[in-house]
C-alpha cells in the first residue's frame, strides 16, 4: 500500500486496464479541482493480497476542468518483492490500486465517464490527423467529399472524384457512424510530417473481407521507405511497413466482419510496435524512418481497403507508454469495444 506523504490519503481503487504486455499496466484516473496547481499521484497495484506494479503520474489541474491523468505502471522487479509477472494477471483476478492524492481532490473518478471524453486526443502533444465519423464530414449524396482533420492543423483528408469516394454509414458501433470503403474509395491526405521522425497511429475499423485490405499507404516512388503502409496483408497478417521495411505481425483470421483498434508505433531510437485491442501483438528494432510519405491516402491507392473506419488519430511522436494507454482507453469506452 502506498503510504504517500502527509499531505495525501489513500484510496482503493479498481484497476481496470488489462496487462499490457511486458511492459506492464495502465490506469487511467481524472481529478478536478477548485483551484490550479500541479499535483502527483502515486499507485501500487495489488492482486491477491500481493504488489504486482506500482506507477506515478504528475497533472497540472485547472479550476473547473477534468483533468486527466495516465499512469503506466511498471513491472515489480524493482520492488523487491515476491509479485507474479505481468502476464500472470488474468482478467479474472481481482486487482486493486492504492493510490496517494492530495487532500483537496475529490476521490477519483473513471476517465470514460467524463462529459470531455472526446477532448481527449486533443491533450495529447503532437496531434497530426484525428478523423471522426460523425463529426466533419462533408457528403454529396452520401458519399465523402471531404472529412475534416479534428486536430491542431488544416490537414482533412479529401477525395473529388466520385467513383473513389466512400459512404457514411449510421449506427455501426455503440450507436456512432462510420466511414465505409468498399475496395475502390481511398481519401488522400497529407502525410509529408511524417517523415524523418516518430508517429504513433490508432484506428478502430471493421474489415469486411479476408483478401488484402490496406488501412493506409501512398503513391510515392515505391524504393525502401518511401511510403507508409498499414493494414492486413492477407487473412491472418497484419502489416506495419515502410516499404520493403515491413513488421509483419500474424493475427486471428478473418470470420465475420467485427469492429478492431489498432496502434502501431514507431520510435526512430527503439523500432516499431504494433497493439491489436491494447495488447502488444509484434515488434522490432528497425529505426530507418520513412524517407518522404507522398500520395498518403487512407482506404489505400492499391490493395484497398473493404470494410468500415470510425476513427483515425495519427500523432508525429512515439507516444509514451502513459499516453498510448490513455488514447486506447478512450477508444475502447466511445465504441464499446473489449
């Protein structure tokens, strides 16, 4: 239990975020407060009885505002301690936090409940492409002419010619829309910020076919890094690659068209990783960032894309561990997703 210095009180806390591979656990928390000023809360994770993580994470509250506040938690190796490893924990376990806060905030509340939900990508530095299906998307008979980049730039993704435009389609996941693709439609955007550097992406769609279905990719000369590309390579393999610089990773094979999340980062001092639904699923120690991304395009300009997308966020940083937990766990809580 953390004991916290005298100014904090403890609290017992559910943990609800799922191992996440080695690196350990998240949780995510949100506070508000009467006044400003920065604030740390400490957390140790407990399963039977037993410290199995422990983490901090450090806030700048604003009056009147919900503030959220990512902790990833670390594995217990340094504690000292008789814990079991990460990938011990199951979700049948119950697991708890203790966790140290300051005596002028109310208790913690779960981040998903919060009414600035969908604020959320927008807190996280580096926001480069965040599309949304149901809001700024522009149709001219139902189909996309244009959906409109939620984050920080003027950077929508756009298509002019009719036969390449996909539709909107209605209550698809938890009630909200999304953008359908049907094998010939791709919506270009610019992608040039993303080369010569890191980039952390999310996508949450459903495909609707076990044929080649690319996510992303581009038209640029096709030489060794030149292009992004993202998406499933054949039934049972996804693809996170910079031309001829490919991680391939194996997935289950494709039944019946069912809505995923993905993230897929890449670090130009680590390599890339690649999560399916928060877990990490593939890696390795390739950093050759892309050369240039020209023609990006989303839906594909080859292979296309056949199935649904309901959200894309793209961001030009290799997003920390505490970041990366809070964009999926906003994700999973807005589509219902497992």
């Amino acid at each position: 239990m953390t004991q916290g210095a005298d100014t904090s009180s403890p609290h017992d806390l559910p943990l609800p975020e799922r191992v996440v591979g080695a690196a350990g656990y998240g949780f995510s928390l949100s506070f508000a407060r009467e006044r400003s000023g920065d604030t740390t809360v400490r957390i140790d994770a407990m399963a039977n009885g037993r410290t199995v993580a422990h983490g901090e994470g450090s806030a700048t509250l604003m009056p009147g505002r919900n503030t959220p506040l990512a902790i990833a938690l670390g594995s217990p190796a340094d504690l000292g301690v008789d814990a079991p490893a990460p990938a011990d924990l199951s979700g049948n376990d119950q697991a708890t936090a203790d966790a140290a806060i300051p005596p002028d905030l109310p208790t913690p509340v779960d981040l998903m409940t919060l009414p600035d939900l969908a604020e959320i990508p927008r807190n996280v530095p580096g926001l480069l492409l965040w599309l949304r299906a149901d809001v700024g998307v522009t149709t001219l008979l139902n189909r996309v002419i244009s959906w409109k980049n939620q984050g920080m730039i003027a950077n929508d993704a756009v298509q002019g010619r009719m036969v390449h435009q996909p539709l909107v389609v209605a209550n698809v996941q938890n009630g909200l829309p999304a953008v359908r693709f049907d094998g010939n439609d791709q919506l270009d955007f610019d992608g040039s910020m993303l080369a010569a550097t890191s980039y952390t992406l999310f996508v949450v769609e459903a495909r609707d076919t076990a044929q080649v279905s690319l996510i992303l990719s581009g038209t640029g000369i096709m030489n060794q890094n030149q292009n992004l590309v993202f998406g499933y390579t054949k039934t049972n393999e996804m693809m996170l690659a910079h031309w001829s610089n490919d991680l391939l990773v194996p997935v289950p094979p494709y039944i019946n068209k069912t809505f995923e999340f993905e993230s897929a980062l890449f670090d130009v001092n680590v390599g890339r990783r690649l999560y399916r639904g928060g877990f990490l699923i593939g890696a390795d120690a390739r950093k050759e960032p892309l050369a240039k991304y020209a023609g990006a395009a989303l839906g594909s300009t080859y292979s296309q894309f056949t199935g649904d997308i309901a959200e894309i966020l793209i961001y030009t940083s290799a997003l920390s561990d505490a970041d990366r937990i809070l964009i999926e766990q906003y994700l999973k809580k807005r589509y219902a997703l497992p």
